[in-house]
C-alpha cells in the first residue's frame, strides 16, 4: 500500500478536525497528519500521496499557513506522487466557496503530480469557486458551518473514492 500523509492548515480547528476525519476512515496514522504550520516542506518526500487541507479565509484566501509551505512544496518534482485536496468553507460565501481548494490545485500544477478525488457539485450550493473546474470540484468541499450534518458522508464518498483512483 502507498504511504498516504495528510497535512492541512487550520485556524480554528475545523480542518484540523477534517483531517483527523479523513485519516480516520482512510487507516492513516495519526503520525502521518502534519500542520503545515509546525511542518518542514521536504517532510513530503517520505510520503507517496498526499491529501492537502486548507480552510478558505477571507474574500477566498488560503488558511494564513499554507503560503510559505505552498512555496516551498510547488517548486518541487512532484511526478511520483499522487495529490489530494480538501478544504473546509462557508456556502454562504458563495462567489469563494472553498477557493483554498482550487488555489493549492492551480499552484501544485507545476510539480508534475498526478491529482485524484475530484468531487461533484450536486449536492453544494454555491455561485463561484476557483475550485470548481471543468464541472467538478478538483477536491472535496466541506461545509462544516451551514452542513456539518453531511460531512462524515461527504468523506466516507470521497474516501471511496481516493481508494479507486490513488490510494492503492
């Protein structure tokens, strides 16, 4: 089995939660879920997929500690690895609704990665995301202020389906 780490940014805890959620009902030990906060950038290469996390901040901005691990992760050759990407949002913010997601796919384009765990949008109301591309989310959207009650499904799907494209 590939060696699958998780590292997110969280400031008040909600992706932090995320994370430990996804690891949880994905088998990762918890020594494999890394705070890009408290994180060295090269701490990626022991891992063969990685699942990002970001919540979106603002008027659609990354979680403040993603910008200095995002650059020193998107100037490597990534081609070897698999990447995944979640992000934790507010529906109501609907013109940014989990942009983080698609600003850590837009930078991590360049590293040679292969992307899994595109999501569909049926189920999210939203106007605009930069996550949004091509008729799918390029990750998993979560809503855990407006739709905390369908988190654990959300993840339960987009676990299933990491395991189909990247996780074995």
């Amino acid at each position: 089995m590939k060696k699958t780490g998780i590292f997110y940014g969280s400031s008040t805890g909600n992706t932090e939660d995320v994370a430990k959620r996804i690891a949880a009902r994905a088998g990762i030990a918890d020594k494999d879920i890394h705070n890009v906060a408290e994180t060295k950038p090269s701490e990626i290469a022991e891992y063969d997929i990685l699942l990002l996390g970001s919540s979106t901040w603002g008027s659609g901005e990354l979680q403040d500690d993603w910008y200095d691990f995002l650059t020193g992760i998107e100037i490597l050759d990534l081609k070897d690895k698999s990447i995944a990407i979640f992000g934790c949002g507010d529906e109501s913010m609907s013109d940014t609704f989990c942009n983080a997601i698609g600003i850590i796919y837009k930078r991590m384009q360049k590293t040679g990665a292969r992307f899994c765990g595109a999501f569909e949008s049926a189920d999210y109301t939203f106007d605009e995301s930069e996550a949004f591309i091509d008729g799918r989310f390029v990750g998993l959207p979560l809503d855990e202020t407006n739709e905390p009650e369908k988190t654990d499904e959300r993840i339960r799907h987009w676990v299933e389906l990491l395991e189909s494209e990247c996780l074995n």
